[in-house]
C-alpha cells in the first residue's frame, strides 16, 4: 500500500496512549491504543516507569509510521503535570515518572500557603500538589543532589513533553509549550513566561526550566523520521475538538471529576477571578487563548456505590426535602472548599440506594447549572456541549438540559484528544467537524427546576456556616 500520510497524532493519557494516522481531509484514519504503563501506588506515591512510557510510545508511533510519507508531521497531547528528573548525558531517568495524583507536594502546600493568592494571580490556579512545583519543591529540599545537579546541568526536570522531545532529538532540545508550562504553577498567564517570583517561592531556580514554546511552533525534525508541529496538554486538546474559542460555549466535561469551561469571552460583565484561568494554547504568532474553568471534585467517587445508571429523570426531586453535596474531596472552583464534601441536608438511613443515587446526581446537575448561570451573567452562552463517561447518562443529559440557561447538546465523537490535536497541528478552525446532537426533553419536569431554586438557597446558607 501507498504511503501516503501526511500527518500523524498521539494523545498520551494517564491509563492509555492513542495513535492516529490522519487523512488527505483532516480525518483521523488508522487508531492504535496500547495501555499506559501501569502507575504503582504507595502510601500516596503515585509513580510509573517513564522509558516504559516512552517504548508504549514508540511502539504505537512506528505503526502509524508504516502509512506515512516521508517526515510526517507529529501532534503530541499529554496527561498534564506529570514529570521526572532524568540524566542530561544518558537520557536515562534519575526519578520514577510522578504522576499529577502523587501528593508528595502536600508539606509544600502546606508551608507556601500564605502564597496562595499571589500564586492565583500569577498562574490562574489554586497552590495544590496535583502540580509539579510543590511535588519537585519537597523532592529538592529532601534530595539536594537533584538541585545541584540540575543547576550544573548533570540532570534536567520536565514534563513528560520535554522528556520525549528531549529524546527524539538526541538531547539537543530541551523544550515545553505554553499549554504545559501554565500546568506547574511556574509560569506567568499573562505573559506566558516562567516568573521570577513563583521560582522564588518554590526556590526552584528559572535557568533549569525548559524553554518555552507555542503550541504549534514547533518545527522539529526527529530522530524517528517525523517533524514536531504541536505539543499541547490533554484538556487543551480536547477543548480545540469540542468548542469554539470565540467564549460563546461551554464544554461540561464529566469524568472522575468534572469541568466547566469557556474560552474567557472579550467582553466579560462580571469578575471571573474564583474561577480557575486556564492558559489553553498559544498559537504561532504568541497571542495566548485564555478560558475560565469552574470545576467539580471526585464525583464519580460519590457515585460509585450507588446504582445512578438505573435513575430516571423522573426519579429526580422525588425526594423535595433533602439537599446534596457530591465532592467527596471538597468543594472545586470557584468555591475551592476543602471543609465541605460529601453531605446530605438531612439523614438518609430510610431511603433506598436509587434514592440517595438520585440525590448525588441532583447534587452535580444543579452544581453544573449554578455555574452556567454564572458564566451566562458573564457573557451570553449560545451552547453547551456535554463530554465524559458520566455524560452518557440520559438522566444526566436531560437534568442538565431542563436546569441550564442555554441549549445543551451532547458530544458524538470519540477521540477527543486526537481531534484537538489535530487541529492544532494542520492548523484548523476549533471544532470544525464536530459531531453532536441536542438533548430533548418529552417533558419539563417542573419539580426538579423548583427543587433547584431552594438547593441554592440551601447551598449558599450552608457556604456561609
């Protein structure tokens, strides 16, 4: 058969790692999926083996290159925030490959805490140690040689990007894109530069960070025989896959946890600072494509016992009496409210697990709908798309539906990952070529939009306990 492939894309997830061919019409062609290297847990350590990592990697890179011309061009997303330290002469890792779940970085939080609202201004993001400065401030004071050896340049840190380029150009690049640099808590959103004052904070000095590029700036041959277009985190790209990053929809992405997301609209009528502000991408020409991010923490946790697929939109605000809260792990943005999780209004000894099952899904939809309110105050929304394994819930779907201020609509496509990056690479319109359908609803369902109303006014109580 003809090589005849022009483009090819990865997406390189925390459970596992896609590779596609990309046609003559900007279609994915040929999808290769192999499991990510398994993640060991110990007493909070979550670490893997980054050179299994990068052989998954090539191993599903060299299949797509078997349809390919000559120097393919090359799209990378990646799990965002997980990093190693590895040796600048070998190439061989010093450190496990951290996960963004490890939560050595914890001590750090808690020392830096008086920080917290410089870093937010800085960075768009709460100090946590789901990102890489608190997990390599903690793993720098407890192993100095880290330290010194990055500073005499023996070792390198980075993100798993800088990693793979740094191995796919024989250690000759020592590079990252906007997109993950605004993941570590280093890098300044406003000017997408490392700041002085965070590397100060996390007394991680700047001359041993990667340098930045933008996400589709890139221009690199590779040892493997293709050319590094575009590099970008996992969330950027599937934002570019199903939204239009004019600010005028909404991406609900629902998974572990949850997320709201809109591209910050020009004209904003109200402060969207409590929310998270994500640096999605830099394009090219440096412009930076910003979007405000209200998030829900651990639901599928709260749900997993409980059997919420069998709930019906029906069975929703059957129960008028009892609130709920559905975040086991706190309350996410703009919230960010560690002291309350999982929590009923009232006792739930006497109800049935369908029961208590629809109490948590109201709990999410009406958490949902209380941000979308909020962004709609902000600047008008024309549609909201629903993404993630939780979203395939028609109660879910029409809960939403019948609460939200605007249209909502469900994502068809697969691969979101794939697509964003795709798009980012052979330089495409965002969204363009998206599949969706709108959610309809036979019926209005009045008592769960009147349940809605009092779950705020017993939320906002609860908030001011």
């Amino acid at each position: 058969m003809a090589a005849t492939v022009n483009t090819i894309v990865l997406d390189l997830g925390t459970t596992a790692i896609k590779a596609a061919t990309v046609t003559d019409n900007h279609q994915l062609g040929n999808i290769f999926s192999l499991p990510a290297p398994p993640i060991a847990i110990d007493q909070g350590l979550y670490t893997s083996d980054a050179m299994a990592y990068l052989a998954t990697v090539e191993q599903l890179l060299e299949k797509c290159l078997q349809f390919s011309r000559t120097q393919p061009d090359l799209g990378l997303c990646y799990q965002r925030s997980s990093f190693l330290f590895w040796d600048s002469h070998t190439g061989l890792p010093v450190t496990p490959l951290i996960s963004w779940q490890d939560n050595r970085g914890a001590a750090s939080c808690k020392d830096l805490q008086t920080h917290n609202s410089q870093i937010r201004a800085l960075t768009g993001l709460p100090l946590t140690g789901y990102y890489l400065a608190p997990k390599a401030r903690t793993m720098l004071q407890q192993q100095p040689e880290l330290l010194r050896g990055l500073v005499n340049k023996q070792l390198r840190m980075g993100t798993l990007d800088s990693f793979l380029i740094w191995h796919w150009t024989t250690g000759k690049y020592y590079l990252t894109d906007a997109s993950m640099a605004a993941r570590t808590l280093l890098m300044d959103i406003n000017t997408g530069l490392w700041s002085k004052t965070l590397s100060e904070i996390f007394t991680i000095p700047l001359q041993v960070l990667a340098e930045i590029y933008p996400s589709n700036g890139f221009n690199l041959p590779l040892n493997n025989g293709a050319v590094l277009r575009a590099s970008v985190a996992d969330q950027s790209a599937a934002l570019l896959a199903s939204i239009r990053n004019d600010g005028s929809e909404v991406l609900v992405n629902l998974g572990t946890g949850g997320f709201v997301i809109r591209y910050q609209p020009e004209y904003s009528h109200t402060d969207s600072s409590n929310y998270l502000n994500t640096l999605v991408y830099q394009d090219s020409d440096k412009e930076l494509y910003m979007a405000v991010e209200g998030t829900l923490n651990s639901i599928t946790v709260a749900l997993s016992s409980y059997p919420y697929a069998d709930c019906k939109i029906a069975d929703l605000a059957e129960i008028t009496d009892i609130y709920c809260l559905a975040e086991p792990s706190g309350i996410g943005a703009p919230f960010f409210r560690a002291d309350i999780g999982l929590e009923f209004s009232q006792a739930t000894d006497q109800l049935t697990r369908q029961q208590i099952a629809a109490l948590l899904l109201e709990a999410i939809i009406f958490r949902i709908t209380l941000i979308l309110e909020d962004y709609q105050r902000q600047a008008e929304i024309s549609r909201v798309y629903l993404s993630g394994g939780l979203s395939v819930s028609p109660c879910i779907q029409q809960g939403i539906a019948l609460c939200s201020p605007a249209p909502i609509f469900k994502l068809l496509q697969q691969h979101s990952g794939l697509i964003g990056v795709l798009i980012l690479t052979d330089n495409l319109v965002p969204a363009c070529g998206r599949q969706s359908a709108p959610v309809l609803m036979a019926d209005k369902h009045c008592p769960l939009i009147e349940k809605y109303q009092r779950w705020k006014h017993w939320f906002s109580k609860r908030l001011n306990d």
